[in-house]
C-alpha cells in the first residue's frame, strides 16, 4: 500500500480507539488515579453515543479527506482526473473492517484483560 492509502486507514484506526473510549478510558483514567471508580465507571453507560461519535468522526474524516483528495488529481497524465469508485470503495471497506475490528479487540480483549489489573489494587 502507498503512504496514501495508508492515510484512511490510519483514520479507520483513530474512529475505532474513539469508539473504545467508553471502556478502555475508565481503565486508563483509575490506573492514573484520576477520579473515583464509581464516577469513572459511568463513562462506559455512554457507550452508544461513543459508537455514534466514531461514527460521525469517520464520515466527517472520508469526507475530508476524499474532498481533498479529488481537488489533488490531476489530469497531466492524459487520464480522465477523476477517483476510481471501485478504489474509493476499497479504501472505505478496510477502513471500517479495521475499526469494527481493533474496535471489538480493544473492547473484548484488552479490557476484559486489564479490569483485574487495575481493580486489583483498589481494594
């Protein structure tokens, strides 16, 4: 992949660490000793407006950076200066497959993995 492509997936991964916030940020705040468990914890009854807010992250960001993308072709190469759909539509398919994924990874793996961790040393 060229540092281009990379670009939206990189985007894909930024909308999936905010989509975990509802359950890794409780974790990384108590570990910091910031704030009280109980407050910390109803960070995650917020979830669906976490999911909501990547999602709004990720159409906003493939806006932008498609926009930016389309004013960028140029047509020097005799080509007809336009995206190629069927490339648009690759780049949008492993972007939203690597943020469900690192999504559900961080969720369902690292935090049910770290939570004995960090609660071990509050009681």
């Amino acid at each position: 992949m060229k540092n281009d492509d990379k670009t939206f997936l990189k985007i894909g991964v930024a909308a999936a660490f905010l989509a975990s916030l509802c359950c890794l940020g409780p974790l990384i705040l108590i570990a910091l000793g910031i704030g009280t468990a109980s407050g910390v914890l109803s960070i995650g009854y917020n979830k669906p407006y976490f999911l909501v807010g990547a999602l709004v992250f990720f159409t906003v960001a493939a806006w932008f950076y498609f926009r930016k993308k389309k004013k960028a072709v140029c047509d020097c190469g005799g080509g007809s200066g336009k995206l190629d759909n069927k490339k648009i539509a690759v780049q949008v398919v492993i972007a939203l497959c690597a943020m469900v994924t690192l999504y559900l990874l961080l969720t369902f793996v690292l935090v049910p993995f770290l939570a004995p961790l960090v609660y071990k040393y509050l009681y």
